[in-house]
C-alpha cells in the first residue's frame, strides 16, 4: 500500500490501538462506529486518504531553469482578457481522459489497456475512472472499504504508461571528417535524453541499483565480447583494466557492464548492494580471498544479465491524485516533466446512493491547476433503471452533485481559487451515467445489426435532456458513432439480455465523457474492445490549451508602461 493512501489508515489505527490499550470495549465500538458513520455520510478525515506518487521518486526537473520562468504568479485573475493577454502566453497539452465500469472485477496480469489508454500517441495528461472497482454488495457498500482492488488497477495502469517511450532528440553532427580518435568508435552513439538518466537508487522491483541504460544493444555486444583475464598479474591490475574500459566507452563507475557479481549473489538481486567507486569494489574481492582464486570465482562480462539494467529507466508518467469512494475511482497522471507545474490540487467526493448520501453511487472530484488554468475532472456513477422516469433520478444525481460538491484547497491563496465544479475554466465529467435509450430491445438491436448510430443517438436520454437544457445545459460531447457500451456478456462479444436473472437489458451507452469551457478541442471519442466487464471503456482525447505566465511579457508590459508615464509626465511638464 502506497504512503499515502496508508496516512489516514494509520491515523485511523493508532486510535483503535490507544482505546484497546484502555480494555474499552465500548471505546473500541465507538471507534467503528464513527468509521462506519464517516463512510456512510462522506463526512471527510481531517487527514487526506488520497493517494499519490511521493516527490521522492523523481528527480529535480527543474535544474537548469530560472526561478522566474517557474514561479507561480500570485496575481488576482482580472475581468479584462485584454489585460491578461499582455503577461500570459498559451500552450497546448494533450489530455487523455478514460472510463470503464468494471464490473467488480480485478485486472489479469496480462490485461492488455493500451488501446484504452491510447499509448500510440501518448498525452501529457491522463485522466482514469473506474466504476464498481469492487462488487457493489452490502459489505463494500456499508463495510470498510477495500482499496486492495484499486492499488492492482493502479499498477496495470503505471505498466501500461512505463511502456511509452519519451521522444528521443535527435543528435546531429556537422563535422567532416569526424574528428580522429584512438580508438574505433561504437556504431550507434545513445541519445542522451533527461528523462531516461536515473540515479543510482535502487529500483523498486528489480532491487537493482538504478543506471544509465544503454539505447542500442550494438552496446552491450561491444561489453560482451570482452573477458576478463584471470592470471595473476591482470588480477594484480584490476584498476588498470578498468580505466582501459572507460577509454573505449564507459562512463564513470559504476556502470552496468562493470558490476562483477558472483552467479549465487545475482541469483538473489534484492540483496545486492552498489559499490560507490572501483576501491571498495576491490577491498570487497581482498576481503573475500587474499589468493587468485577469490578473482577466477568473479564471473565474465559475457555471463552477467544485463537485461534488468537495460530496462530500467525513469518512468515518463507520475500519479498526481487516486482517489477511491466505495466502487468509484478517479487517478489522474501527468508526464514528469509537467508535475512541477500542477498545483493548488484538491479531492471532493459526493455520494447520491442508498439514502442519498452512501457512496454505491456518486462522484469523485479532482481539482488542479495546470500552470495558470484551474481543470476539475468529476468521475460519476449515477442512478441506474430503464424504466420510464428513470432519467429524472440521474438529472437529479448530476445536480446533487453540482450543488454538494466543494473543494477546499490548501493554498495562500485559497480565496482566489475555485470552491465548486463551476468556478472551474475547464471541466470534464466522465463515468457510467447510466442514461439509456428510449427504444424497444428489438428495435435498438435492429439498429446496431444495420449500425445506424446517428438514429440511435437521436433517441438517447442523455443527447435529448442537454438538447432540451434539463442537465448539463452548455455541455458539449462528442459524436455517438460506435456501438452502444453496455450490457454485454463477460468475455464475449454478444450484447446480454437473455439472463432470467436480470432480465432483457436494452443496450445503451451508459459510459459518457462529456466537458465544458473554451479552449479544449476533441481530437476523438471512442470505445475499445476490452471484454472484461459487461461494459465496454470509453476514451476522449483533447487538446486543451492553458495560459502559462510569462515573465518577460509583464517585464515588457511594465517597461513599456513606465515610457509612457515619462513621456507623458514631461509632455505635461513643457
């Protein structure tokens, strides 16, 4: 469990620990009551129990950069758009947002996501709900939630972004002829990128010391095809084969190629430990054996593995906010070199469920600003039902959730920042909103077998009530053109419905991502063809643009507004 999400359990512990201490078993009731009472009526902890990826695990991106190009301005937004222009600049981010209600069930390990998560053209933001991320039953509903479910979801979804690759620079040389050298240059020179150089930390699941990867397996053929020599006098002059090493490549120690380990100490990687430089790697071999039989156990470059050490790289994302409420969960991820800009973050959760207030059914709300432009992103899980009149009890759900969710951001300048879903510039709703369609189960299925979708969409609850302003009034959606998401047989491609169980379900798409606010432009909407739940996920991608302060534009703007006061000043004076 992450240390986050472990903060406001442990909190939660010490107290049952103190009244267990005391032999009070009526103080160890009123301990789980008031834990039960909190869930029930989403009454908040006075420590957050959000999750999130801890500054720990990356480096400092900000080397190298001015302390004013990536200073927070503390300036009040004005009602003049004009005046802004003059000390903002624009940029564009690409934003990847993503539902799927899972059913309850937990991710296989070879759960293929990336169609989902669209890692073909990766976005710099992504943001993730879940809806049932565990069973809807009366023990996860009223009982202490299970986060077990949501860290396995999280570690498929961290899989899945670890496998995008950053951009590469190019590197290109002018130079000809190439400059002379000593010795025969490698093939293939490895691009230098920051985000793939880590420091020589330990790695979390290989156990291995963090290093520089190689780019090229060309590399490590060149390391492989050297052997190291086991008489007496190359053991005598390990330091001086070594320098020889970095002559023909290697950078300092220790690299990769050079950690000599014994066969039964690599058997074992999480009880390795680094050598800070080549001089306690050689006590470490004298200390072993005095004799030249400790050196001829040391085995060859040739024997050592260096996959591990050749796929181990920073992560390119980093989990800004998870955040669970009974079956809905919302995570959002942010390329690591964006994280220093997101700021005043914060989590609402609203629950519209049993009683009007339990959180089967509800909404989890992130709110950020991403440089200078505040985004809430709200994940859903509204009423479900078809039948007629069904509808009013979601619209009611979406205002519920309008009017009780608040945010209340730990921030100097928290009177200035949003409090509610609409103070926000850029806002996306996503989750299963369980808005059917108004037609008989045959006819939808006439429809889907001829793949009318435009006709299908004019009869969809949720396209009619914004139509007719009763929810979402402004909102706006992309256009309906793939089959309905919902209900489907588990790990099939058939449409349910004949379940004597459940009944004839009409299909519908229950899984929406719908926004609000300039500037965000819909790259496409889509759905993927994962058969895991009787729903299938549904992705959005946008380019968004937000205001970025630009000190030298204000230094520009002030500069220009103090000539004009002179000038001004001694036009009067004459």
């Amino acid at each position: 469990m992450s240390p986050g999400r472990s903060q406001f359990r442990r909190t939660e512990r010490n107290w049952a620990t103190l009244c267990c201490s005391s032999a009070s078993s009526s103080c160890l009731q009123l301990y789980w009551a008031r834990l039960l009472l909190r869930k029930w009526f989403n009454i908040s902890a006075t420590e957050s129990d959000l999750t999130a990826d801890t500054d720990d695990e990356e480096d400092d991106d900000s080397a190298g950069e001015s302390e004013s190009e990536d200073a927070e301005p503390r300036l009040r937004r004005r009602n003049s758009e004009t005046f802004r222009v003059q000390y903002m600049e624009t940029k564009a981010l690409r934003v990847c947002v993503g539902t799927w209600n899972v059913g309850g069930r937990v991710p296989p390990n070879d759960l293929d996501i990336d169609g989902w998560v669209d890692t073909i053209e990766p976005a710099d933001i992504y943001v993730l709900g879940l809806q049932e991320i565990v069973p809807l039953n009366a023990g996860n509903i009223f009982g202490i939630e299970d986060d077990q479910p949501a860290s396995e979801w999280e570690e498929t979804i961290r899989d899945a972004l670890d496998r995008i690759r950053p951009r590469k620079v190019k590197i290109v040389s002018y130079s000809d002829p190439p400059s002379p050298s000593k010795f025969q240059p490698f093939e293939e020179v490895a691009d230098v990128i920051e985000e793939d150089i880590v420091d020589t930390n330990y790695d979390k699941r290989s156990c291995l010391p963090r290093q520089r990867q190689f780019s090229s397996p060309k590399t490590l053929d060149r390391l492989f095809s050297m052997q190291l020599d086991t008489g007496s006098k190359r053991a005598e002059s390990l330091s001086r084969w070594f320098s020889y090493s970095e002559r023909v490549g290697l950078s300092s120690w220790p690299e990769p190629p050079l950690r000599l380990l014994n066969q039964h100490v690599r058997e074992k990687r999480c009880s390795l430990k680094p050598f800070k430089n080549y001089n306690s790697f050689k006590a470490s071999v004298n200390n072993s054996n005095h004799d030249v039989a400790a050196v001829n156990k040391t085995p060859l470059l040739a024997d050592l593995d260096f996959k591990p050490l050749m796929n181990v790289r920073k992560p390119s994302y980093v989990r800004i906010v998870s955040k669970q409420m009974v079956g809905v969960f919302l995570t959002v991820w942010v390329r690591r070199s964006l994280r220093k800009h997101i700021r005043n973050l914060s989590v609402s959760t609203v629950g519209v469920g049993v009683m009007g207030y339990i959180g089967n059914k509800g909404a989890v709300s992130v709110s950020m600003s991403v440089y200078q432009t505040p985004f809430c992103f709200v994940c859903t899980h509204l009423a479900s039902g078809e039948k007629d009149g069904d509808y009013r009890k979601r619209n009611a759900d979406v205002s519920d959730i309008h009017r009780r969710t608040q945010f209340h951001p730990h921030s100097l300048s928290a009177t200035r920042l949003p409090k509610s879903i609409r103070d926000h510039e850029r806002i996306i709703w996503l989750g299963d909103l369980n808005y059917r369609i108004n037609l008989s189960y045959k006819k939808t299925h006439e429809l889907i077998a001829r793949k009318e979708w435009k006709k299908l969409a004019e009869k969809d609850q949720l396209a009619r009530e914004m139509r007719q302003g009763r929810v979402f009034e402004g909102w706006s959606e992309g256009t309906l053109d793939f089959p309905p998401t919902y209900k489907y047989e588990i790990d099939s491609e058939n449409y349910g419905g004949n379940d004597p169980k459940s009944g004839k379900r009409t299909p519908a798409w229950c899984d929406r991502i719908i926004w609000y606010g300039k500037g965000m432009k819909l790259m496409s909407y889509r759905r993927s063809e994962i058969k895991l739940s009787d729903h299938r996920p549904v992705t959005a991608t946008f380019v968004v643009e937000v205001e970025v302060f630009s000190p030298r534009k204000l230094q520009r703007t002030l500069t220009l507004t103090k000539a004009e006061i002179e000038s001004h000043e001694a036009f009067v004076h004459n």
